[in-house]
C-alpha cells in the first residue's frame, strides 16, 4: 500500500485539502507521506477512517496538531513521526479526540514530552491501539497525559523515555483510566537507568478496574492509584476530581465513603459537578461537602447517608452556591440534617427526604445566610427541636415548594428565628406535625406567605398550626391562601404579638378558634370562613375588619380587647383625628393654631402609616401645648417643604413599623424630614415615640433642621438613633433635654456624614448596645452639654466618634458608663478637642473609665477627671495602639483602674502632658497614675501626689516604652512592691530638673526601680525623703536592677543629682545591680538599717562615682565593680569594699 496504479505519492497538500474539503468523514485510499510540514486539523465534528493505510512522516515532522473538538481517528497507521516539541505523531490541545484500531511505530520526540502522543488539557480516549518502539527525550515514551485519558484494550511494546514514563507519564492534576493494557519488552532490550515500575509515571490520579489492579501496581511509579469496583469509586477520587483543575466534572461511577477518607473541602472558584444521576453514599459515616469557594454547582446528584455534627452532607459558606435537579436521602446530623447554610444558596428542582436532625436547627436545611428554594420538594424530615424541614436564622425565599409530613417540635415545616425572614409564593404544606407548637410554622419574626395551600396538617397534644411568637415589630402576612382540613389542631393561627395581615385568603378547618389574637395588631380583609357555628376570631388586642363582612358575630373578645376598628369606616362625627390635621395643614393657611388634641382614629392607619404629608413652604403651626397621639398607629409627619416651624406641640406614640419587606425610608417615628426640606422645632415635647428600624423620633435628610427649647423622652428605636437619625444635613439643637431614650446604636442622636452643633444639652439616662448619647462619622460641636447617667451595653456610654473632627467645650460627664470601653467617650479613627471639660464618676468595665482612643488624636485643655472607673486600664482615659493624646492644664483626682489609675498609653501610642495634676489615682494592680505599655510619653511641668498602685509604679510604670520626664513633681506616691513613683522597665531617655520626695515602695526603690532591660538619663533631679522599709526594701531612692544571667547591661546614668534624707533597709539612697554612671552627685543625710547610702551589689555590676560628694557618715558599700576618681582623693574613707573590685581612674 502508499502508491496508487500509476505510482502517485499522496502527501501533505492532498491530505490537508481532503481535511479543509468540509467534509465530515473522510476515508483514505492510500499511505500518506509527508515532507516537513505539519497537518492541523482545526475543524470540528470530523472523523478520519485510514482504512488499513498509513501516515509515514518520514522523521520530518510531526503529524497532526489538533485543534478542532470531537475529532475521531480511526483504522491507521501513524509512523516515522519526529518532532522537537511534544507529541511527535499526535498534539492535542484542550479538545475531545478518540482514536480507534491505530498503531503508533518509531514516532520520536526530541525535545518535548510524548514520543506519539501528547494530550494538554485535552480528553482523550483512546481504545484498541498499539503503541510500538515509541521514543521521548523527555517523559512519556508513548503518552503524555495533561489532563483526562482513558486507554482501553490496547498493547504498549518496547516504549522508551529519556526521563520518567517508559511508556506513559501522567502529569499533576491529571487522570488516566486503564482498562485490558498490557506492556510487552523485549528481554534482549536493555535502556539505562529503567525499570518495570518506571512504565508508567504518575504525578496525578490512575483508575484501573478491580480485577486487573495488582497487575498494574508493578508497572506503576509514584501517584495515586485508584480502584474502580462495580462502577463505584470513593470520595478520595472524587476529591481528586474536584482538584484536578477542571472547571467542569462530570460523575461517571457512584461515589461511596471508604476507611480513611474524609469530608471533601470545595476551595476552587468557578466549579461544576454533574452527578449524572448518580449517588455519593457517605455511609452514614462522615459529611460530603465542605464548600468554601464561589460560584459552585452541584447537579444531578444524589446525596445519602451522611452523618456529621453539622450539615449532615453539606457545609455551606460560600456566597455563591447553586445546586440544580440533586436530592438528599437519609442524611442525618447533630444539626442541619442535609444542608448547613453559612453562605448563599440557590436550589432548583431538588427533593429531600427523611433527613433527620437529632439534636436542633432544621430537619433538612439549617439556614444562616440567604438561602432561595425554588420547585423543591421536603419529604419526611424531621428535627427533635426546631424545623422539621428548614430552621431559618436570616433570609429565606421559597417558590413553588412542597412540604410534606414533616415532623419537630416547634416548626413541623419551618422554624423561623428572632432575625430570620421568609417568604413563601405558590407553596404547599401538607400532613406536617409538631409535637409543641406550630404544626405547620413556627415564628419569631417575620414570615410572608402568598398563593400557598395548606391541607391535612396534624396538631400533637393540641398544638396550634401556626404559632407567631414574635415581638412588637415582628409581621406575619397572609395572602391568598387556602387553609382545609388540618387535623386535631387547637388553633389554627395564634398570634402572640406583633402585626398581621390576614388577606383574600380562604378557611375551611374546624378548630376551637382560626385565629387567636393574644397582644398583636390583627387586620382580616376579604376572607372567607366556612360557618361550622364556631367563633373565628379570638381578639384580646387590636383587630381591624371591613364592617359589611359581617363577621362580629364570630369574634370573641378578651379582658384584655383594646378595640375593634372597621376598615373604611367614616370617623365619629367631632373626632379629632389626622384627617382633621392633614386639612388644616392643606387649607392655605400659613399659620396652624391647634385648639385642641389630635388624636389618630384606627380607621386612618392605612393612609397616614407613612404620616401626615407638609407638602407647603413657608408653613408655621403652633400647638398651643396640645398633643398629638398616633397610638403607635403611625409616623406623625412627612415633611419635604421648606420654612417649616412646629412649637409648642406634644408629640407622642408616633411609630414607624414597616416591614423588611417593604421599608424604603428608614425609619422617623414621628418625623421624617426629607432631603430639600428645611424644619425649626421650638418648645416641643416627644414622647414614646417608636421607629422599627432606625430614628425613634426623627428621621432627618433636611438641609437644616433647628430644634430649641425641646424635650426628647423615653423614645426608642431599634437600630440606630433612638432620637434622630441625621443623614446628610445640617442639624442645630439648643437648650434641649433627651431623656431615657434607647435604641440598638446610638440612643441620642445618629450622625451620618452631617454637620450637628448643639448648645446647652442635657442627655439623661439613655441607653444603648452601642453609644449611649451620640454617635457621629461627621463634624459635631457641643458646647455646654451635660451627659449624665448614660450607658452603653457595648462601647462608649455617652458618645462615639468614628473618623471625624468633634469639638467639645464647657461640657460635663457624669456618671455614664459602658460594658466595654469608654465610659464617657470612644474616639475610633476621630480627632477630639475637649476644652474645660468635666469628667465625673464615668467607668467601664474593660478600659478607659472617661475616654478610650483607638487610633485617633485627642487634644484634651483644662479639663478636669474625678472618680472615674476602668476594670482593666486606664481609668481615666485609655491611649490604645497608634493613638495621640495631648493633656495640658489637665487634673486627675481619685481615678482608679488594674492599670494605669488615671491614663494608659499602650503600644505605638503617644501621649504628651504639660502642667497637669494627678492626685490620689490608684492602681489594683500597676501605675497608680500613668501605665505606659510600649508607647511614648512626654511629661513637662506635671505634678505627681499621693498615688498609688498594688503592685509596681506608685505613679508611672514604664514597661518597654521611652518616657521623657522635665520639670515635674512626684510627691507621696506609693507602691506595694518596686517603684515608690516610677518603675522603669524601659528606656527613661530624659528626666530633667524633676523633685521626687516622700515616696515609697515597700519592697524597692523608693522613688525609682529599674530593671533588667531599662536605661535612664537623669540630670538635676531631687532625691528626698524618699524611702524602701519593707522586708525587702533596697534603695531608698533608686534600685537599679540587673538581668537574671548576670550580664549587667542597665544603664543609668545620674548627673548633678541630689540624695538628701532617703532610707532604705540597704542602699539608703541607690541599690545598684545594674550599670551605674555617678556624676556630680550630692549626698547627704540618708539613713540605711544595714548600712550604705549607696550599695554596688551583683554579679558584673558596675558603679561609677565621679565628682560626687558623700556627706558624713555616706558609705559606699562595693560589692562588685566600682570605678572612682583618683583626684583629690575624692572618696577617702568612703568606701567599704565587701569583696568587690576597685578601679582608680
């Protein structure tokens, strides 16, 4: 064969044109013989069928280089290929290519991998083949494997390879899939440096079948080798699978847990697995998924017999998880029977059936994130606590879903926590039981359920069908909905507080009541009841109804009834309600004088919910002290004209209630004022207003809005500002009093990117989790203000301030306080100017009883600190890492922390003080003044009196930190153990013109301690009366320490310094240990019980003394190594040398 009858040699031209001729199957008639070029095949869909032929390169040239997909070769022979890159008969890249009944002979590649082939990122199949005499100067003497081959009932003879894979080498990340190979090798035939075992090289993954398993591990080097059984793998391969580097998987086999297999982690982005149908069976051993990464699929797939403590099959917490047309069967958990939900799921088309939760949280799905459902079905799963099918903590959206006999005790179908919200469209519940309450649902918050059927639903031990536990925000809305024949129940829907709209919705059950109202605002429109001659409605609160559906005989009322409103009803003739404000307000007056209460009617909720619209410039009403109640009904106003003045108005009970469903403005509870607005407030009274999300009493995006002469007291808002929330404006309040407001953050006043003065304030007895007064990311200045009895159950009792500029003058803080940090003040990121500023009787519990700064600047001028508290540091002010402070003309009097009594000044921080005062401070535990932690103290003109601490540093402790000390005072301080006023454990760079008298320290160094890693400079400093009498007292005035191995590094240095009466059990007035320079020294009077005014003690410890004058009866006692001047024989008779070493210089 190769010649036609009249000897024609087909090559390159003939062959390439046959490839591009467009057709999609082509059959050679002759040998193909190639030159030195290439042939590409860059046409889909094509198949080759050599017909017995061959394709002789004749050591030119590569043969096919491919890039077209789904590409089949057939029925020839490729040979004589030669190539310097990889894959000298074959390169394929990134395609799908199967080739049938070929042999490969005497293809070489010289200077890449694959001596026939050579597969990147491709899928290959190759079955039927012979690979012969085959040669790679690189890996892979006839395949080289990039990604996915299965070779199937082919022969491998006489291969050979430079480096690794005689016959086949199997990269990272790869798969190869054996099945009826065989490697045939001449025994004549010797290769250096090869083995049997060096046939195959695999870095990646090997499947083989079962039976041929130990066959093939003697031709295996390296890698993983996998074991196909009766079309089963494990979760090893799977997990193989998942890192292979392919975006897209495709299940070929059922997948089952094994010994010493584990959970599988999804950390890669971009992921599909198509299941196929097929089952991962975790064997009731082990969970199947962890899924940390993004935008993963799972589909097809049917996942069984998990077991795990959480998310018997999956652990979800990725923000992108989406899982298509899968079930879950007989997954079982501590909690979460088949899914745990950290992240954001999206399921379509999935079932789950007879998952179990043995312990809480969801018999199915437990759901922390956002979880979305769409035409799923939940079957026969059952929680012992909460969620038969799901138990929902935050967002949960169903669609076209299927709850079927689903068992727990509180939530046959669903349990619905304190922040969690569902909603449920065109949804069916049926044959669903709880063992406590709420057969059907069980809520804490709020559920939205539209187009859903209810049927056949059983009630244990007389529980209700629907339970609705939440608070006064919470919402429970039903509409269009059909309710039949639910079984054995005690009430159909039992509503414990909150609100509840009851719409178009048809009932046709018998139970003792269909819905009992305990404490919630009930409203029923348009309903249907099938009349089995029982009482519907059980209402001891609030219910709305339209009047001409008659059902008041059907409504039973309790002690506790506050009312029954009719839905459209007209207003009683002489009420004065919001219908009659809103039409003085729009008469075109300009000036409103109320001569009377405006009291809100329950028919006019639905349209003044939002309040009463102040649509008209220019516009003055005057309340004449009258009060304007909503009931809790409604917000009061909605203003967005300019020039509005409201005065001498009570304003109460206004509420802004809307639903997460459907909130678009915040909050207000009795004003909200909308951007281009501008509003004057005077002598207003606000009480008891409410807002469900933020702003208790006003929400303000105005362009200025003035309030004088006002009282704000006992509002409250659930999220941020109790008072006002001020968005985006300009905000001025003089002579104002807020009183008992609360709210989640901020009980105040809320700033956000807004410009608040305010004058003559009170803020009394506010309460929030976080900021008791006032909390601002924008410029605010406050002068005049008393903050009193605020508190904060998280940071800052009275005000916080997060990134901005605040000025504060003539202020007062007393008595606030926070569970956490700042007591008075937290400055996060901010700057703050205090000016003749009180601080009081503030505490908190961890640190900084007044002020804690976080990375912020403080500038704080004649301010005042008194009796303030921290638990842990600072109890006064708290310096935290990366923080200024700057004290001037400051006072500090009887502040107590552990650490630090007045400030504490932690790492990187700095803190500057001129002429301040600290007095009668006291430390538990270190620095009854000042504990510097690593940070950077500067101290000017400052005096030190009568502080203490339990353990070290009367005044200061200074523990690896540089402190500066000049012109300052430390007097009376006292410490339990070391450092009567200082304990240096750092570097005391400077002291300068300092006195230091009568202070003292039980155990040593009466007025200084240093130890083992400090240095100091201390230059015309006093040194009197200073005294160390404990047990262990050393160094009356100063002890300076060494290091525990001896080697005496400490450095101090004391010039023209004077010692003048201390005492001391040893070293009367310097215990030395350490390194000591003595210069111009006086020393006089001081008095030791062991004798030695100063003492030179330790290992390698060294003094040196010059210049320095030793008064009468002032010895150095020389235990070490002591250095003194020769002139003048200076120290004549002074030196008692106890075995130590004397250096004349």
């Amino acid at each position: 064969m190769g010649e036609s009858s009249q000897n024609i040699i087909y090559g390159f031209k003939y062959f390439n044109d046959l490839i591009h001729s467009g057709s999609k199957e082509i059959k050679l008639e002759s040998d193909i013989f190639l030159d030195d070029s290439v042939i590409k095949i860059d046409v889909d869909d094509l198949v080759i069928d050599g017909n017995g032929y061959a394709i002789d390169a004749n050591g030119k040239t590569r043969i096919f280089y491919i890039t077209g997909n789904n590409i089949v070769l057939k029925n020839m022979t490729f040979k004589n290929a030669y190539s310097k890159e990889s894959g000298a008969a074959i390169s394929n890249y990134k395609k799908e290519l199967t080739i049938i009944n070929c042999k490969f002979i005497n293809n070489i590649s010289f200077g890449g991998d694959g001596g026939a082939i050579c597969n990147w990122k491709g899928f290959l199949n190759i079955k039927n083949c012979e690979f012969i005499d085959n040669c790679s100067k690189g890996n892979g003497g006839a395949v080289f494997n990039g990604n996915s081959v299965k070779i199937s009932d082919s022969n491998f003879t006489n291969n050979s390879s430079k480096e690794w894979g005689l016959s086949i080498f199997n990269n990272s990340n790869s798969i190869i899939t054996l099945k009826n190979i065989d490697f045939i090798r001449d025994e004549k035939l010797t290769l250096k440096d090869t083995d049997l075992n060096n046939e195959i090289f695999n870095k990646g993954m090997i499947n083989v079948e079962n039976f041929q398993a130990n066959s093939f591990k003697k031709y295996i080097k390296c890698g993983f080798l996998h074991i196909i059984s009766d079309n089963v793998n494990s979760f090893k391969y799977l997990d193989y699978l998942v890192h292979s580097g392919k975006k897209e998987i495709f299940l070929d086999s059922n997948m089952e847990f094994e010994e010493n297999n584990s959970t599988i982690i999804i950390d890669v982005d971009d992921l599909v697995i198509d299941g196929n149908g097929n089952v991962i069976d975790a064997m009731g051993k082990n969970s199947i998924f962890e899924v940390k990464s993004n935008n993963v699929t799972f589909k097809n797939i049917i996942f069984k017999n998990a077991n795990s403590k959480e998310g018997g099959a999956i652990n979800n917490y990725a923000q992108s998880l989406n899982i298509i047309n899968c079930s879950f069967e007989n997954n079982i958990s501590e909690n979460a029977g088949a899914i745990n939900n950290n992240g954001k799921i999206k399921l379509i088309n999935c079932s789950f059936e007879n998952n179990v939760s043995k312990n809480d949280l969801g018999g199915a799905v437990n759901n922390y994130g956002e979880l979305t459902l769409i035409n799923s079905v939940f079957e026969g799963n059952i929680s012992h606590r909460r969620g038969g099918a799901i138990n929902n903590f935050h967002y949960l959206d169903l669609e076209g879903c299927c709850f079927k006999s689903n068992i727990a005790e509180f939530g046959g179908a669903i349990n619905n926590c304190d922040l969690g919200s569902v909603k449920a469209f065109k949804c069916d519940f049926k044959n669903n039981g709880a063992f406590v309450q709420g057969s059907i649902i069980f809520n804490n918050n709020h559920v939205n359920l539209i187009d859903c059927n209810f049927k056949n639903n059983i009630s244990y031990k007389q529980s209700h069908f629907i339970y609705h536990n939440g608070n006064e925000d919470s919402k429970f809305d039903i509409e269009n909905c059909i309710f039949s024949q639910n079984l054995f129940g005690n009430n159909l829907l039992y509503l414990k507080e909150g609100f509840c709209l009851v719409k178009s919705s048809n009932f046709d059950v018998y139970n003792d009541y269909i819905i009992y109202n305990h404490n919630a605002s009930l409203r029923v429109e348009k309903s249907k009841f099938v009349d089995y001659n029982q009482k519907i409605i059980f209402n001891d609160n609030i219910l709305w109804i339209y009047k001409d559906e008659n059902l008041e005989n059907q409504i039973e009322f309790g002690d506790n009834c506050q009312t029954l409103n009719y839905i459209g009803e007209k207003l009683p003739r002489d009420w004065y309600g919001f219908d009659y404000l809103d039409k003085l307000i729009h008469s075109g007056s300009s000036v409103i004088n109320l001569d009377c209460d405006i009291l809100i009617h329950g028919s006019e909720q639905d349209f003044y919910e939002g309040g009463i619209d102040i649509d008209i410039d220019n516009l003055v009403i005057d309340g004449n002290y009258h009060t304007i109640d909503a009931k809790n009904l409604s917000r009061i106003f909605l203003i967005s004209s300019k020039g509005i003045v409201i005065k001498n108005l009570q304003l109460k009970n206004g509420k802004y209630f809307k639903g997460k469903f459907d909130d678009n403005n915040i909050g207000g509870g009795a004003i909200y004022a909308m951007p281009n607005s501008s509003i004057e407030l005077k002598r207003c009274k606000f009480l008891k207003n409410k807002s469900r999300v933020s702003a208790g009493v006003i929400l303000n995006k105005s362009e200025l809005l003035k309030i004088t002469c006002s009282i704000f007291k006992d509002n409250h808002a659930k999220n941020y500002g109790g008072v006002i929330f001020n968005e985006n404006s300009l905000i001025k309040i003089n002579d104002c009093d807020f009183i008992e407001n609360s709210s989640h953050d901020s009980a105040g006043i809320y700033n956000k990117n807004s410009s608040l003065t305010i004058y003559n304030a009170v803020f009394n007895k506010n309460n929030a989790e976080k900021c008791g007064a006032i909390c601002t990311d924008s410029i605010i200045q406050l002068t005049d203000c008393k903050f009193k009895n605020n508190s904060s159950n998280d940071n800052a009792g009275a005000i916080l301030n997060c990134g901005s500029c605040c000025k504060l003058s003539d202020c007062e803080f007393l008595n606030n306080s926070s569970v956490k940090q700042g007591g008075a003040i937290f400055n996060n990121l901010g700057n703050i100017n205090l000016d003749n500023c009180d601080f009081s009787k503030n505490s908190a519990k961890q640190d900084g009883g007044a002020i804690f700064n976080v990375k912020g600047c403080i500038c704080v001028v004649k301010c005042a600190f008194k009796n303030n508290e921290a638990e842990n540091i600072g109890g006064a002010i708290g310096n935290n890492p990366y923080s200024k402070t700057y004290l001037n003309n400051c006072s500090f009097f009887k502040n107590i922390a552990n650490y630090g009594g007045s400030v504490s000044n932690m790492k990187r921080c700095n803190l500057n003080l001129n002429n301040c005062d600290f007095e009668n401070n006291s430390a538990l535990e270190d620095a009854g003044a000042i504990y510097n932690w690593y940070g950077f103290v500067n101290v000017y003109s400052s005096t030190f009196k009568n502080n203490n601490a339990g353990n070290i540093g009367g005044a200061i402790d200074n523990y690896l930190g540089l402190l500066n000390l000049e012109d300052s005072t430390f007097q009376e301080n006292e410490v339990k153990r070391d450092g009567g006023a200082i304990f240096n454990g750092g570097m005391l760079k400077s002291m300068k013109n300092c006195i230091f008298t009568n202070n003292n320290a039980l155990f040593k160094g009466g007025a200084i301690y240093m130890t083992k890693s400090s240095s100091a400079i201390i230059v015309n400093t006093q040194f009197k009366s200073n005294s160390a009498f404990g047990n262990k007292g050393h160094g009356g005035a100063i002890y300076s320490n060494s290091l525990y191995d001896g080697d005496a590094n400490v450095s101090l240095s004391l010039i023209k310094c004077d010692f003048l009466n201390n005492g001391s059990n040893e070293g009367a007035a310097i215990y030395n240990k350490g390194n000591l320079n003595l210069f111009m020294a006086d020393i006089k009077d001081n008095q030791s019980v062991n004798g030695g005014a100063l003492i030179n003690d330790g290992k390698d410890a060294i003094m040196a003394v010059k210049k320095s004058n030793l008064h009468e009866l002032q010895y150095i006692i020389n235990k070490a190594i002591l250095k003194i001047s020769s002139e003048k024989n200076e120290f004549k008779n002074k030196i008692i040398n106890d075995g130590g070493e004397l250096i004349y210089y």
